[in-house]
C-alpha cells in the first residue's frame, strides 16, 4: 500500500472549517484588543485625575506597549490562518514543506496552519540550538 500524499476533500472541508473558526475567533481577539488600545485614554478622565496621571504614565505606557505586541500577535496568527486557507485552496495543505509528506492530523487539527511535520520542527528547533 503506497503513503497517501494528499488529505481527501472531506479531510480538507474538515480542516477549512476548523480554521475558519479558528480565524474568526482571532479576528474577534484582535478587534477586542484593537478598542483597549483606542480607548485606554477615555476611562478616568475625571477633573481629579490629572493629579494621578504622573503615577500611570509608566503603566500606561507598559500596558500600550502589551496590547500592542498582543495586537501584532493576533495579527501574524491571522495572516498564517489566511495562508493556509490558501494552501487548501491550491491543493498543498498539510504537506511538510520541508519533507514532502504529509503532516499528522492530530498536529493539524491542534496546530492548523503548521507547515512542518513534527519531524521537521523538532530538527530545525535542535539546528537553532
């Protein structure tokens, strides 16, 4: 029996429908985040607040600065949903673009827009090291 090297359309569906999920879930993520950098200014804008304010600043800008790399977070986490959406699309979802063969569907269902089989990851993870 030779390896199968493609997943089957209904696998694919499967896939499709557990990243658009995934992608819609981020997108909500990335909206919440996106309002708590708008509006972090607007709460306690009160006449007696200016007194406080010196004590925020370095909070303040902490707390922007952790919303604002979460937000990049989400945002890369979005791009790599839509890429794999692509590569169902064109037919190369779920293969190694390292080996070639295909990626468990246990890592794909856990890791949806993995390009690299376990294999692959943990030799280029011990190549870095």
């Amino acid at each position: 029996m030779s390896e199968k090297t493609r997943y089957s359309e209904s696998e694919l569906n499967e896939f499709r429908e557990v990243i658009e999920k995934k992608l819609e879930q981020a997108q909500l993520e990335l909206k919440e985040v996106q309002d708590q950098i708008t509006h972090q200014g607007k709460f306690g804008s009160g006449d007696t607040d200016y007194k406080f304010k010196g004590l925020d600043d370095g909070s303040g800008t902490s707390e922007r600065e952790y919303l604002a790399q979460m937000a990049q977070r989400q945002t890369k986490f979005i791009d790599h949903l839509r890429k794999a959406l692509i590569r169902i699309e064109n037919g190369t979802y779920g293969i190694c673009r390292e080996s070639g063969k295909l990626i468990a569907k246990e890592r794909l269902l856990a890791v949806p827009h993995a390009t690299l089989s376990i294999d692959a990851k943990k030799a280029r993870d011990a190549s870095k090291r």
